[in-house]
C-alpha cells in the first residue's frame, strides 16, 4: 500500500536503481553501507592490517563492491593479496560447478599470505560460507586459520540442518553491528509464544518442529521413530545461531520498517493526526564476537623494526617491502620508516641503531693513565736535562765541556729542558691560551734546539778543515757563526710562526666525527698548511744536520762528537717520518699522545746520544778529561 503511494521500503544494501526509479523516493530501513565501509577501513588501519583478502557474493552489491570501494581502500593504504568471488549457492544441476568454484575458493584463501579477509555479503552469505566450508571437509581441503570481517548485512543464524555443524571458524570474527534498542516486553512476548496458543498462526508449528527436531504427531505413524513435540519446550534453550529472544538489530530494523509503514498507513486517514516517524539513522557499532589471546598480524611481510628501514620491492604493492639495516651512524627508533635519520652530533647510535645514546666527553687528562704516564715521562726528562746541564756548570772549566762550545750547549740543554716541559700544554681539557701556544711554542724551542745541533756540527766540520796549512776556515770558526745559525733558524721559524698566528691561528674545537662514539675537544690547528710547514722547517734543519754528522764521523777520534750527532739526527729523523702518518691515521686524544710521544723520543734521543758519552767521561771516567786525551790522534 505505500509502495502504491510513491514511497518503496527497502531493507538491506543499496541496491542499484534502474535509470527509470532514479526520481523514486526510497525509504531505506537500514543504515547507509558508506557509514560501514569507513569502519572498515578505520579497523583496518588501528590494527595495521594492511595486508588483506576479499571474498565477496557473486552478485550486483558485491562487484560495486570490488569497483567502487577497494580502490578508496587502497588509496589509505590497504592492499589486497586476493579478491576473490564467492559462489552463488545452488541446488540445481549444477551444483558440482559451485562445488568446484567452493573449492578453488578454498584453496585460493588457504594458500593466501593475508591472516585477515573482509567478506562482503547479503543475509544469506553466512549460510552460503558455512555450506561451503562444510563441504570441504569431505574434499580434505584444510582450512588454514583466518580472521574474518565481516559486514552488517550478513546474518550469524542458521537452517535447522546446520544446527550440528562446526562453528569453529567464526571465533574471533569481527562483525560491524547496526544500533538497536531493548523494546520493552519482546523478549517476554517471545519467550511465551507456544504452539498450544490457539491464537498462534500455522507458521509457529512449522518453526518448533525445525527448532526442537520434534513433530506434531497428525497420526499414529508420525510418532514411530520421531521425537514428538509436547509445545513445553523453552525458546530460550535454543542455541543463538537458531533463535534468539533478545530483539537483534536486523529485527529492530525491521520493527522500525513495520511502524513505518503503519504511520504511512495511518497517514492516510485525514481524521487521524500525524505522526512522524519513528525511523532513525544509526550509526556502526565494532562488536567483538570473540576475544583474542593475542593480537592478530595480517601484513606482506614483518614489519620493519627499530634499526631497520623500508625499501620498495620491484613488482610488488606498496605493503609489500624489505627490511635493510640502518646505515652506520643513522638510526630508525620506529617501526616501517621509510628512511634511517642522523643522530644529533651529541649522539650516536646505539649497537641495535634503534635509538641515539648521549656521546662522552673526551681528551688527552691527567686523570687517565695514559695522560699521567705522559707527564711522568715529561718531568723525568726534564729532571734529566736539569741534572746534566748542571753537571756541565760545575765542570764548566774542563777540557771536554770548552772543546764542546759550552755556550751552545748550554743553550741546547736548556732547549730540551723546555721543549720536555711544553708536552704539558698538550695535556688537559684545551684551553684558548693553551691551545693558541702549545705548537708555536714547541716549533719555535725544538728549532733552537735542531739549531744548536746543526751549529755543532757544522763547526766540527770546520774546525777539521781550518787546521789544514793555508786554510781559509779558520776565520768561520767562532762563536759569532754558531750564534748566527742559531738565530737565524729560530727567526724563521718564530716568522713562520707569526704569519700562522696571524692568519689562522689555533682554537678549541669540538670534534663530533672523529670518533663515533665520543664528543672530542680538541685544539683545532686553524691552518693544517702552517702546521706543517712549523715541521717541514725542523726537518729540513734534522736532514742537514743528519747529512753534515754522516759525512764527518770519520773525522779523528778527537772529534767524534760528529758520531753522536749523527746517532742522534738519525733517531730524530726515524721518529718525525714515522710521526706524520701515524698521526693522520689516528683519532680523538690519541692523536695528542702520538705528538707528545714524537717530541719526547726525538729529544731523548738528542739527549742521550750526545750527552751521555760526555756525562761518562766527566762523572766515571774524570781522567779522560783531560786536554792530552783530547789533543791525541788515532793512529
């Protein structure tokens, strides 16, 4: 009757119109299937089931299904390893072709990688997959576990043949649920529905001999063999998946349909008042039907954990990814990122590249034992340099301390004595003061003393030489050249020196590269350029020296000094080679230890090859200090 109004009732999806009803005025009872797809999609991304199966029924609602809402899906970022048709359940002829299509189903979703499928259907899709997943039984198709979404239309009951049959599969289903109310009074009108009632239809007997698997006996042979129906047994005691009593929300849909269509009816009387509607749209509610023991995954793959990030596979949809390990010094401290970050400079990455650990402060202190060892090593030297120097003051008068040229050597030893004392500067935290002077300072002390060396040499050189007959080397030798040289080669070097302070001199600096797992402070040298040219410098004095000492050790015995200094430059020279690229190999405050280690080795070996044999003869053999010694040739 309101049909004939203009006004159809529709119960279910949305069905598709015909061009003809587009004008058509629908009423539809249940809630819009939009509503319902958008929770879909909101449970699939709250759980990260990213990696999903479709089975849907083989009719009109279910491929406007596949065309119009999947694609929305995968643009939020669902992918799908199969959609696959379910088919249409039959009981016709061909019934062995839905069988086969059941099958092929079957295994399609057993061999399927997704652990969650939607299953899109109408009322009669869950009778329709539980026949289906019967059947299979008897073919030995096993049945891997899935989990199952399933959608508002379709309903969880059964026919009275499937009573028996295993539910198994359904646990831990969800379901979306459409709102409904507790009328008040149904659950006891239902329950006191008996077939005894004279005012109960024909329809009541035919349910309870389904319900109870009981009859009605018309006849004496209708009780042989049967279970007879007494009208005594209680609805409530049917499984829910027969009957329930509770007002499910397909039957308040369906109440609301009714009273829609009695307010029509009543409408249509003028002597009566109107009435609106009692039909509301209501929303979708998430109903869990059974609880999990743990949380289901339906991925491609493992998601990509701390330390690792996500790289595309060729060919395959975007859920779809390997894992690959974090480069060294980037981290990933979520799961499936795209790309490892950088750690701050005051960070670095932990061993599982999962999180950045704060870096330790570090540099070359006396609270560690190496810096303690250094200094040790710095002030036992000096104390020697000051022992010897002292002994050549006391013995100043003797003929080994004059034929030495006690000037240049007082000015060696006190050279090494201050050049052993600047390694200090290098130990500690770096300071701007400490930092501005340690090298300028150790340049500028070590070339007197390479000066001084070279000045001896040269002037043993020359005093060989001026004691020739008619020698013209005899007005060199003096104290004015040994000054000269000495003053001179400090003057370059304290310019080049200059020029390195003035243009670039050295700072404080925080290291963050060097070492991974430590903030350095280090003295930045401003200008690697001028650093190396401090030591070029010193090293060209050393081969000079070395190359004078070599060529005069077979000078007689009365000037084998030339030996000593030839020991000595070969030592200095062997230490600052090995010295540049052990330093550029090495990092952090070791660097430091390795320059200290140079400066103590190359001016130990000055001080002992060329004062030992001398503090010998003055300390333990005092009568070999004598000028007749001296004076005597090798014969």
């Amino acid at each position: 009757m309101v049909a004939k109004q203009g006004v159809p009732l529709t119960y279910g999806s949305d069905l598709l119109m015909e061009e003809k009803t587009q004008g058509v005025f629908f009423h539809q009872m249940f809630p819009s299937v939009a509503l319902q797809y958008e929770g879909i999609l909101r449970l699939l991304l709250y759980f990260s089931w990213t990696w999903v199966g479709v089975v849907y029924l083989n009719d009109v609602n279910g491929e406007r299904f596949v065309q119009e809402v999947l694609p929305v899906f995968s643009k939020n970022g669902i992918c799908f390893d199969i959609i696959q048709r379910f088919p249409q359940l039959t009981l016709s002829v061909f019934v062995d072709q839905m069988m086969e299509e059941a099958l092929d189903t079957l295994w399609r979703i057993r061999k399927s990688t997704a652990n969650v499928f939607i299953v899109h259907g109408e009322i009669q899709t869950f009778f329709v997959l539980r026949t289906v997943l019967y059947l299979s039984e008897f073919e030995s198709v096993p049945m891997a576990t899935k989990l199952w979404i399933m959608t508002a239309q379709m309903d969880f009951t059964s026919i009275p043949f499937q009573d028996d049959w295993n539910l198994d599969f359904i646990q831990g289903a969800l379901s979306l649920a459409v709102h409904r109310k507790e009328l008040v009074g149904f659950q006891n009108f239902v329950e006191t529905r008996s077939p005894k009632s004279r005012r109960e239809d024909g329809f009541i007997k035919a349910f309870w001999e389904q319900a109870f698997k009981c009859v009605f006996p018309i006849s004496l042979e209708d009780q042989e063999g049967n279970k007879i129906c007494t009208g005594e047994e209680k609805l409530d005691s049917l499984p829910a998946s027969v009957f329930e009593t509770s007002l499910t929300a397909h039957s308040y849909s369906i109440y609301n349909a009714v009273h829609a269509v009695a307010h029509a009816l009543h409408d249509m009387h003028p002597t009566k008042s109107m009435f609106r509607s009692r039909t509301k749209r209501e929303g979708w509610k998430l109903l869990q039907l059974s609880l999990w023991q743990t949380w289901p995954l339906s991925l491609c793959n493992d998601k990509c954990h701390g330390g690792t990030s996500k790289t595309k596979i060729e060919g395959k949809p975007n859920c779809c990814y390997n894992c690959f390990p974090c480069p060294e010094g980037k981290i990933s401290n979520q799961t499936d990122m795209d790309d490892c970050v950088q750690c701050p400079e005051d960070k670095y990455p932990n061993y599982d590249q999962d999180a950045c650990l704060p870096k330790d402060i570090s540099f070359l202190s006396y609270e560690e034992s190496l810096g303690i060892s250094l200094a040790i090593f710095a002030l036992s030297f000096s104390f020697v340099t000051a022992v010897v120097l002292k002994i050549f003051l006391k013995h100043q008068d003797t003929p080994i301390v004059k034929a030495n040229n006690r000037n240049l050597t007082y000015t060696l030893l006190m050279s090494l004595f201050l050049c052993f004392l600047c390694t200090l500067l290098f130990i500690g935290r770096p300071e701007k003061i400490a930092c501005l002077f340690r090298q300028t300072a150790f340049g500028i002390i070590f070339t007197v003393a390479v000066s001084c060396v070279l000045a001896k040499t040269i002037i043993v050189v020359l005093s060989f030489m001026a004691t020739k007959p008619g020698s013209q080397m005899r007005k060199w030798v003096g104290k004015r050249l040994a000054t000269y040289i000495v003053l001179s080669s400090s003057f370059i070097q304290a310019s080049i020196c200059t020029v390195w302070l003035a243009t670039s001199p050295p700072f404080p600096d925080l290291d963050t590269q060097s070492v991974t797992e430590k903030i350095v402070l280090e003295c930045n040298e401003g200008s690697t350029i001028m650093f190396y040219c401090v030591l070029a410098f010193m090293g060209i004095l050393a081969v000079i020296c070395f190359t004078l000492a070599f060529l005069a050790r077979k000078l007689p015995d009365s000037f084998n000094e030339a030996k000593f200094i030839t020991f000595s430059m070969l030592l200095f020279c062997a230490v600052w080679l090995s010295f540049v690229p052990t330093y550029l190999c090495t990092k952090g405050k070791y660097m430091v230890a390795v320059e200290i280690f140079s400066i103590l080795a190359s001016g130990a070996g000055l001080l002992i090859c060329i004062f030992s044999p001398k503090c010998y003869v003055i300390v333990l053999r005092p009568e070999l200090n004598s000028r007749e010694h001296l004076m005597r040739r090798k014969k």
